[in-house]
C-alpha cells in the first residue's frame, strides 16, 4: 500500500497492488491504513490538520 498525498487538492491516493487506485478527498474519510497500525483512525482532515500544524 503506499499514498500519495496532494496538498493543494488535500487528496490522498491510495495505491495498493492489483487494485485500482483510490481517491480520497472528504474530510471525514476514514483512511485504509496498514493491518499492524489498526488501532489507528485516520481521516483526511486529521492527515492534513497534523501536516499543517
């Protein structure tokens, strides 16, 4: 799995094998992440938020 992240769009793309790529660009987005970080709920806004400060 690997993201892209877009700043100016606050987009990210998620990029995992044999699948199409995933857009995600709504700040309640809940992020796929990882299976050993499940503990972890991650939205757009968060991502973007953390970035910025």
């Amino acid at each position: 799995m690997g993201w892209l992240i877009d700043p100016d769009d606050r987009a990210i793309f998620i990029y995992r094998p044999k699948q199409e790529t995933e857009v995600f660009d709504e700040p309640d987005q809940v992020l796929p992440i990882p299976v050993f970080t499940k503990e972890i709920n991650l939205t757009v806004k968060n991502l973007f938020d953390w970035l910025s400060e």
